[in-house]
C-alpha cells in the first residue's frame, strides 16, 4: 500500500510543477517590453548621440558592404548591430545587440531552428530564439531575455546567445523563419 500511494504523490508531485512552468511561461509572455523601464518622462537627461544630430538613422540604415543580396538578416561582429533586410534591398529594421561569448565566423549561414521560448544556456529565460551556426560545440543565435535583460556575457562560459531587446527579438522572430540567410560580416 505505502509503494502505491508514493507512486500516487509522485504523480501529482509532476503534474503539479507542470502546471506551474506551463503558467510561468503563459505569465511571462504576456509581459510588457516596457516594464520596470523608466518612461521619457522620468528619465533625468537624455543620452548624448555619438553622431551629429540626424545621422544616426542615415548611417544606421547603411547596411555593411559585402553583406550580400536579397532578403536577409545581417550581423555586424565589430558594430554589435543587426540590419534586417527585405528582398527590395530596403532594411527593414537595424538595432543593436550584446554579443555572445563565442562569436560566429564570417560567413553566410542560414537559420536552422527557432524555438519560442527555453532557458539559455546561462540559465536565463529566453524568447524568439534564431539559431544560425555552432562553433565548437556552442549553438549560435540571436534571443531576448523574458526580463529584458541584456547583460554582458561571462567570457570565461562558452555561450552563443546574441541578446537583442524583447522588441527587436520579436522582429527577428517574424523575419527570421527556417532557412532565412544569415551573413556575418566583420
């Protein structure tokens, strides 16, 4: 008897922390990008431009030389930027990323797999995440933390998460499907 009941409070035991992460991640997704950021209104000062005023969005919208043609995500190592670019040559989107800890070569590669949400391997839950390449053994993509996080990576841990904001992730991951290009450039 005490063997069948162990088996029977098990059960629940498992069924209950499904229920709970299955919440969680219901929970999580429903999340404003917005929260706890500061709003215009109480932020203090406004950040200096690195460029004089109105061009940034000119050389932001420059997509690198040699980065290829036609519909693609492109990924510049030295810039931490994505240019999202559609079929016409026009960018779609171009924003800025915190690079993982093991960068991919330069090359042209294409999605292989997305999964909506999972844990990365830094132990942060993640969104919308393009994988694209593998070095060494460390799977390469693009994500957005569920808290909106974008830490600097820990160099002495091999991870391959290229973090992007809950809104830039969520562009990715309607651009980006299965087999879309992907070219790093220097």
């Amino acid at each position: 008897m005490a063997s069948s009941s162990s088996g029977f409070v098990a059960g629940l035991t498992a069924a209950a922390i499904a229920a709970v992460g299955f919440l969680t991640y219901q929970a999580s997704a429903s999340v404003p990008d917005d929260l706890g950021k500061p709003s215009a209104s109480e932020t203090p000062t406004a950040k200096k431009s690195k460029a004089p005023a109105g061009q940034d969005k000119e050389k932001d919208d420059l997509v690198p030389e040699n980065s290829g043609t036609g519909e693609r995500v492109v990924y510049s190592l030295d810039e931490d930027r994505v240019w999202l670019v559609g079929a016409n040559e026009k960018v779609t989107r171009t924003f800025e990323v915190t690079p993982s800890a093991v960068d991919p070569s330069p090359a042209t590669y294409t999605v292989t797999s997305r999964s909506a949400a999972v844990t990365g391997s830094d132990g942060t839950p993640i969104e919308h995440v393009v994988r694209f390449a593998s070095v060494d053994g460390v799977v390469i993509g693009f994500s957005a933390a569920v808290d909106g996080s974008t830490p600097r990576p820990d160099p002495a841990v091999k991870t391959g998460g290229i973090r992007e904001s809950r809104k830039d992730g969520k562009a990715m991951w309607q651009f980006a499907g299965i087999g879309t290009k992907v070219v790093v450039v220097e």
